[in-house]
C-alpha cells in the first residue's frame, strides 16, 4: 500500500507537524480525516 509514501507527501503539503509522527499514527489520522485529499494527493504526486 502507498498510503506510507503518499501520508508523508501530503503531511508535507498540509502540516509539517504529522511529519514527525510514526507511519501508523499518519495512517489512522489521514484514514479518517482526509480520505479524499489522500487520493488526490497519491494521483497527484504519482503523476509527477
């Protein structure tokens, strides 16, 4: 799953903050809170 990958590109893009917390704890927030965002992020990003 490119979710990892792909959390830590949008963590960078919204808040720097989630950057430092582990992949298992982006995971979950990113999960529940910006589903949506997270796709158009990985499109996005995967694009480029």
């Amino acid at each position: 799953f490119n979710a990892g990958v792909s959390v830590t590109i949008l963590v960078q893009g919204e808040t720097n903050d989630y950057e430092e917390t582990t992949t298992t704890s982006i995971t979950t927030n990113f999960t529940v809170p910006t589903s949506t965002k997270l796709e158009y992020v990985i499109v996005g990003k995967d694009t480029v």
